[in-house]
C-alpha cells in the first residue's frame, strides 16, 4: 500500500444525522485519496460522496487482530443492550443501573483498537490517523490496543467511568502518550482535564466550512417543497430532542405566539405528545420531518427558514452542530445564551438574535421578530470569523498536529 494524506475514522459513519458524516467527507474531499475506516459501516449517502472524493473505504477489518478486537467490540455492545434491558427499571441499585454503559465504553474502545489495526496495517506511512467521533473514555487503552498514535476529537461527556473503567484507564496509562485530544471547546476541554490530567490535549473546532453556502434555488425550493408562501416566515427546529436541549422553553415560548409562524421541525427522537399541542396552537403552522434525515433533505429544511433555532439548558458547553450549520450554510440564527464563550462570539452579529437561556418570554420576543423583521443572512466570511476553519486548513492542521507525537511533542 502507498502512503495516503490522512486515515480517518468514524465509528458512527453508519449514522444519518449529526455533522460527523459532514465533516468526515468535507476531509477525505479536502485530501484526495485518504483511507477512510468506518468499522460499524457507512450511510449509502456517504458512500457516494467518498467515492466522488476518490477516498478508499474500508468497512471490515484488516487482519486478524482487527478481526478479534472488532468481533468482541460487537459482543461487549451485545451485552451492554442486554443489560440496558434487564436493568431499566429504577427497582435496581443505581451500580447496576450504570454496569451497562461501563460495557459500552469497553466496547467503544475495543472498536477504535480494531479501526486502529486497520489504519497500522493498511496505511503505516499516513500523514495523520484521526478518530473522529472517539470515545470519552479508554484513550490510553485505545491506542496501545490498535498499536497506532492517533489524535481523537472527544466532543462530550456522556458516560462517566465507574471504578473498573477507571481501573483500566490506569492500567494503560502509559498509551496516552501515544495520543492527543482534540476538543471542540474550551468547556468541553476544561472538563476533561479534570478527569484526565496527563491527556495531551488541543481545543479545535470539529465542524469545517465546505463551502456549500445555500444557493438562492435551494431557498426557494425549500419553500416550495413545504407549501410555504414566500413572504410568511419560517423558522426550523433540528435535531433529536437530547437532555441538554431546552424543549420546555420552546414549548412555553410558542403557546406565547401572537403572531403567525410556520415552525419546520426534523430530528429523533421527537416528543409527539408535545408537537401534537403545538398542532393545535392558534399562529403555529407545524411541519415536520421524521428523522434522522439525509444531507439533501437537511438543506431543503434549512433552505425553507428564515432562521434556525437552537435552544440549550444554561451551562452547556459542548459545541453545536446546528450554530455550525447556521454559519456555514448562511442562515439566520435564534440561539440561546445557554454558553457565555459562544455568546461572546456571537454578540453584535446582525445576522444573531439571542435570547436568555431558559426565558420563553425572551424566546417568544426573539421569533416575534423573526415574523416582522428577518434579520439578514451571514455572509460567506462568517465561518472564518467565527473560528470554523476550512476543510483544508483542517487537514493541515491534522498533519501539523500529528507530526507532533512522531517528534514526542503532544504537547505543541
């Protein structure tokens, strides 16, 4: 095998939704010929476009160790679905109510190893070997597994470790200098460095500019493929309904509606009790898109807006694929203030409206205006300004920073 720009991997490539697919095509683009390695599969719309990228996918392990490290991944996630069923119900101690997800981080980690063989064996000369979507856990256990320095963008928290992870983590200490961690912001970064203090670690931006601005047909089109009359306003609500994003706010908000609005929503999962209430609502035209939904379906959503909604619970500090998506398509956006750092960069930008995190009073003002007076759409300089790189500078980045654990300075 011939030496190729970067190896990526993504373990949720087999995914719709989210902005990982995105960013892992927008790269193997940015790098022609680079090795992209999805253990758990890729979406038929990914595929594609790597293709079209002249990226080389590979889907099935690459030796026998990748073969046996793949196939106890998929079994350590067999139990863990097991167990999530067996200990559901809040009769059992809360031990082993979190037992399962602990199996989970093993088996994430055990699926990043295999990934990790692949890349070792396949593509021993890349210039950088990056884990997407990597795992919170397992980092040092990860690389001395897969036997490959690697960088890995850890973008949250979801599953604390329980003390026989911990353990572990211990255990294979000494692999975390085999690794640096990208995180997507400082709040994410400053909460791992409490939990991981020996981690090399950078704060990047995962999501990239591709360039792919909505053009004024697709505005258009968007209209027309959700009947919507050009001149009434409109306003989207993506993504799955997570803990960390404020629904009830929103709920509140638009019972306060004095004025007609269409409300485009797409995501999962849903509350359909809830968007059954907000059907019934007097100035509310609900439409909505059951997901996870494609790329080409996304924009048709976000194409129909005149802004995008992003409503979080005060606090959280993880990046936000939908403010990303705002400011690389050019739309407009209705954010909460729920994350002081991204609304110091958001501040005075025209083309932002912010409300108080948690306020529906606050909310309901925000779209009130939105009705009257859309305000203007980012131009194309805004990811740029708001510390989005490009693809390319992404990749050269990647590069940059991987040749630091070759010449042992994670650090740099």
């Amino acid at each position: 095998m011939t030496g190729c720009a970067l190896v990526l991997i993504e373990p949720h490539a087999h995914r719709l939704g989210g902005h990982h697919q995105r960013t892992l095509v927008a790269l193997a683009q940015a790098r022609p010929g680079s090795l992209v390695i999805a253990p758990h599969g890729v979406t038929s719309e990914a595929i594609t476009a790597l293709r079209e990228a002249g990226a080389r996918l590979v889907t099935a392990p690459a030796g026998r160790q990748a073969g046996v490290l793949l196939v106890a991944s998929r079994l350590a996630a067999w139990l863990s679905a097991a167990g999530r069923r067996l200990f559901r119900s809040r009769r059992w101690p809360r031990r082993l109510r979190r037992l399962p997800h602990q199996v989970t981080l093993i088996a994430r980690c055990l699926a990043e190893a295999a990934a990790l063989r692949c890349a070792r064996r396949l593509e021993p000369t890349a210039e950088a070997v990056v884990i997407l979507t990597a795992s919170e856990a397992l980092h040092g256990a990860a690389a001395l597994l897969g036997g490959q320095p690697h960088l890995r963008f850890v973008h949250e928290a979801v599953t604390a470790e329980d003390a026989a992870v911990r353990l572990l983590g211990r255990l294979a200490r000494r692999g975390e200098r085999q690794v640096i961690a990208l995180y997507p912001t400082r709040a994410v970064g400053d909460q791992f460095a409490t939990a991981f203090p020996g981690l090399p670690a950078v704060v990047r931006a995962f999501a990239v500019d591709d360039g792919c601005r909505l053009t004024d047909a697709e505005r258009d089109g968007g209209r027309v493929a959700f009947g919507i009359p050009p001149a009434e306003a409109v306003v989207c609500l993506v993504g799955g309904w997570w803990p960390y994003k404020d629904i009830t706010t929103i709920d509140a908000a638009l019972s306060r509606l004095k004025e007609p609005l269409h409300l485009i929503v797409t995501g999962a999962p849903l509350d359909d009790a809830m968007l059954e209430r907000w059907r019934s609502l007097p100035d509310l035209q609900l439409h909505t898109v059951p997901g996870p939904v494609a790329e080409s379906v996304l924009r048709l959503v976000y194409g129909a807006s005149d802004a995008a909604l992003v409503a979080r619970h005060p606090g959280v500090g993880k990046e936000s694929g939908l403010v990303m998506d705002a400011i690389r398509l050019g739309v407009t956006l209705v954010v909460s203030d729920h994350d002081p750092e991204l609304t110091a960069r958001l501040h005075g930008l025209p083309w932002v409206l912010t409300f108080p995190a948690s306020d529906p009073d606050g909310l309901a003002d925000a779209l009130h205006t939105v009705v009257r007076q859309p305000p203007e759409y980012p131009g194309p300089e805004t990811p740029g300004l708001l510390g989005m790189p490009s693809a390319a500078e992404q990749a050269d980045f990647l590069t940059r920073t991987f040749a630091c654990l070759r010449t042992e300075e994670p650090r740099c």
